[in-house]
C-alpha cells in the first residue's frame, strides 16, 4: 500500500497549502509544557516553507465544546512555532471566519499561518458527515492543496482529517511518512526478538494491540495499572489497585495464548503498594502475590512496578532487537513511583535495533523523566493513533490518502 506524499503534489511555489498538523500540547498557564509535537512538524513545515509555499497550518487542542475556550488557544503554539522556524507566524483569531480569511490572504510566499482550534467549531468532531463536509469546504476556500501531517488524528473521521483530504488534491507529509514507515517494520518485518512492552491504566484499552500482535512477538512484557487485572486472573489479591475484573477471563484466554504460541510473557514479581493515591503517600514494595498482605491491607493500591521487576523488564528490552513500548509502568509524575518508568525508558536507548516509543504518555513520560528524544529510534506522535495501527484497524486519515 502507498500513500500519496509531498512529491505527488508537484511545485508548491506561490501555492497556499492547507496543512493538518497535530499541535495538541499540554498547557499549564499558557505555557507549553512538551513541545515534542510541534518540534515534530518542523521538517514538513520547513519543507514547504522553502518551497516558496503559502502555508495555513490547522490543529485542534484539547477537549473544548465545540465553543471557543480562552485556555484551549493555539495563540501560545503560533508564538514557539515562530521561535523554533526562525520567523513570524500569523495567528487567526478564528477558523474560518473574518479574521482566518484576513490572515489567509496576507499571506505571502513562504509564509505560514496558524487558525485557531479547529474544535471551536461543532462540525469539526460532528457525527454528520455532511455537517463536517461543509465545515471543510470553508477550510478549503482559496487552497491548492491539502497536506496530512496530524498522525494523532489518523483515525479519527473529522472535517480536518477526512472530509478536507476528499475536497483538495491531498497528500501525507513527512511526519506522517515517517510514522507510516516505522510502525510497518513493527507489523511486517520485525528483527527479533520482538518486544511488546504495554502499560497505562486499562487493559481494556490495549486488548486489541494484545490481541493482534500476540502471534507476531517473542516477548509481551506487562506493567502499568493494567497488569492488577493480569495478577487478579492468576488468582492474586490486589486489594484497592486498579482493576478491570470484567476483562479477567479475556486476560486469562490471552495468557493461556501466549503459552501456546512460545510467546514469553513477563508479568511483574514484585509491586510497590501505596496507602493512597498521592505523591508523599507511604509505600512499601511486596511480591505481586503479597498485595493484599502488604502493611496496607485491603487500602493498599499498587502504584508502581518494584526493582526486581523493573530489572527484569529492563533486561528483556536490552536484549531484544526490535522493541514498541506503550504505556508507562506506573504512575511516573510521582517521583516515587517513577522508577519503573524509567527503567523501560533507559533500556529502550540501549536497544541494538529499532525501539520505539508509543506516543502518548509514554512520550510525555521519557521527556519528563529527562530523556533526551534523539535516544529512542522513534518517539510516536499519536498514542491511540499508534495503537490502532498496530491493531490492524480502520484509519480514516491514510486511507483517504491512498493507504
């Protein structure tokens, strides 16, 4: 399967291209906090700008309703693109109002603009494909062409994502090409051993990837919240941890696949247990067969994976030649329960192949723990985006672009 790249869309130059990038950062007091997502875009950006293109960049932020919300502004990523570019980027009040259709005609050759978040509008994210198709004729009034680089929202079917692709000549960008490129390897021809390594809080949230993946591996290595539900299909007590006892008799079937298949599972042996759900809480480390035993009793809520574990965990990366890791070991922006966090993170900068970092709060995780992003072979940009992929699912966003 090929999709459509920048090469398909000819000479840019004196062009204004529409572009969906993926800008969707964590703010704290208008501050951005990780702006591993708009560094990410730079190469496509870039591209286009020398090309002599008219560029109008597009991006949602957080979670508004469909109503401008002052603290969802994409004012602050305009500001940092045009520090990291080198030059002023132009900011629209709006999406395609007034002020979106002022900036968009000032706009010069090799110039970039940024309209304001696309989930101000209602029939960005609408279930009514018709809803979303006249939004994305507005967006696409004046534009040459359409540009895709929003990996994180590939699978999602919105104005932005699918409806603009169908209504200009449209192509990926680099970043999504690059994505593309390194989540194949993990699907279709992996060095091995191969490595799974999920966490986060649910299962419920990995199953798939679990369940598609499970006959490509050699190894599945489980931390995070999810792995209480593991424990709890073994029979284990987990007193207050995070569980999903609804998914026990699927976890099981799963595990039973794995001894199956040779797959190795590695499932924890040993946790750290808090009193409660804070950063100063009192914690104490304990076999993953002893939660329920730990000085907590049933209060007792495992927050982390222990040294052993994390030692062991650490060692099957290292040694495994192509590694995805999704899903932090426990809960890292509590500095004492970090360590397995850390630990899967270190080992995947010693990987003698291809580790790859699953978006989301992994990302969040390696750069908040002091990783530096050129570490890792790859650092995803989109954690359900990702996931999906590797799921053998449906995405919208590429298969409108040739995928």
């Amino acid at each position: 399967m090929a999709i459509r790249t920048l090469e398909t869309l000819g000479d840019l130059a004196g062009r204004t291209v529409l572009i969906r990038c993926d800008f969707n950062v964590p703010l704290e007091d208008g501050r951005i906090t990780d702006e591993g997502r708009i560094v990410a875009s730079l190469p496509t950006l870039r591209a286009l700008l020398e090309q002599g293109a008219r560029v109008v960049a597009m991006s949602h932020l957080g979670r508004p309703k469909g109503a401008p919300e002052e603290r969802y502004s994409l004012a602050p990523v305009a500001a940092r693109l045009g520090e990291l570019l080198g030059q002023e980027v132009a900011f629209a009040a709006d999406t395609v109002g007034e002020d979106a259709q002022r900036v968009r005609i000032a706009l010069q050759d090799g110039q970039l603009a940024l309209l304001e978040n696309l989930r101000f509008d209602p029939r960005e994210t609408s279930k009514d494909a018709g809803e979303r198709a006249e939004l994305a004729a507005e967006l696409a009034a004046g534009a040459d062409v359409f540009v895709s680089d929003g990996f994180g929202v590939v699978h999602r079917e919105q104005a932005s994502v699918l409806e603009v692709a169908q209504a200009l000549p449209s192509a990926a960008g680099l970043l999504v090409a690059k994505e593309l490129e390194v989540l194949s390897r993990l699907t279709e021809s992996p060095e091995r051993p191969y490595a799974v390594v999920l966490g986060g809080s649910k299962v419920s949230d990995k199953l798939g990837v679990i369940e598609h993946l499970l006959p490509r591996v050699d190894r599945l290595v489980i931390g995070g919240g999810m792995l209480f539900t593991f424990l709890r299909a073994l029979g284990h007590d987990v007193a207050s941890s995070l569980l999903e006892e609804d998914q026990v008799e699927r976890v099981l079937g799963y595990m039973k696949q794995a001894e199956e298949l040779g797959v190795q599972l590695l499932l924890p042996t040993d946790v750290v247990v808090a009193e409660g759900f804070s950063a100063d809480a009192a914690h104490e480390t304990v076999a993953t067969d002893a939660i329920g035993a730990s000085r907590f009793g049933a209060k007792g809520i495992g927050l982390d994976i222990g040294p052993d574990s994390a030692a062991a965990f650490a060692e099957a990366i290292r040694t495994s030649r192509t590694v995805f890791w999704n899903g932090p070991m426990g809960v890292f922006e509590m500095p004492a329960f970090a360590h397995g966090t850390k630990a899967v993170a270190q080992a995947l900068t010693e990987v003698d192949g291809l580790a790859v970092v699953g978006g989301g709060d992994s990302a969040a995780a390696v750069r908040g723990l002091g990783f530096d992003d050129a570490a890792f072979g790859h650092i995803s940009t989109g954690g359900g985006a990702s996931l999906e992929f590797l799921e053998g699912a449906r995405l919208p966003g590429l298969e409108v672009l040739g995928w």
